[in-house]
C-alpha cells in the first residue's frame, strides 16, 4: 500500500455480519488508491506507529484500530473515545 501514511477506508468485503469477518478493505491515500486485505493492512498499520486508517463518520475521521482477540486471528474495528464502534461494517460493500 502506497499513499502516505493515512488511509481512508471506503468499502469493504465481509463474508458474514462481523468485524472479523472482513476480508478485504477499499482505501484512498493522499496520492493514490487500492484494494487491501485486512491481514495486509494490519501488518502496514504495526510496521509503523505514524501508519493512519480511518473512517469517515459526517465530518469527523474515526480511527481504525487492530483488535487482538485472545483466541482468533486478528481484525480490525473503529473506536471512538476509547469506545469500540461499527464503522467499518456501515461502509458500503464490494
């Protein structure tokens, strides 16, 4: 992934109704755009601390976290203030 180092998230590919189950994200960067695996974007997002992904929410951008379950792979997921949200899955799909 290439564009900087924040990327709005845009859409997204889910095979059933949660968050782990986000297969692919749409993103657009500051110079270019893409398609991402969600395993992609979360090994680009610790590679870096200054790596961004975000969400749109009215005018206000909501970060995109890595949830760490104890039993599962990894996902990702918005939070707001310390709260978890569903950001991620109100974005439209592809």
């Amino acid at each position: 992934m290439r564009g900087g180092r924040t990327l709005q998230i845009v859409a997204v590919s889910v095979y059933g109704d949660g968050h782990e189950d986000i297969l692919h994200l749409r993103w657009q960067g500051p110079r270019s755009s893409g398609m991402t695996s969600t395993a992609a974007l979360i090994r680009w997002l610790r590679e870096d601390p200054e790596n961004e992904a975000w969400v749109a929410d009215g005018g206000q951008r909501v970060g995109v976290e890595i949830v760490t379950p104890v039993a599962g792979p990894a996902h990702l997921r918005s939070r707001v203030d310390g709260v978890w949200g569903d950001h991620l899955l109100g974005l439209g799909r592809f």
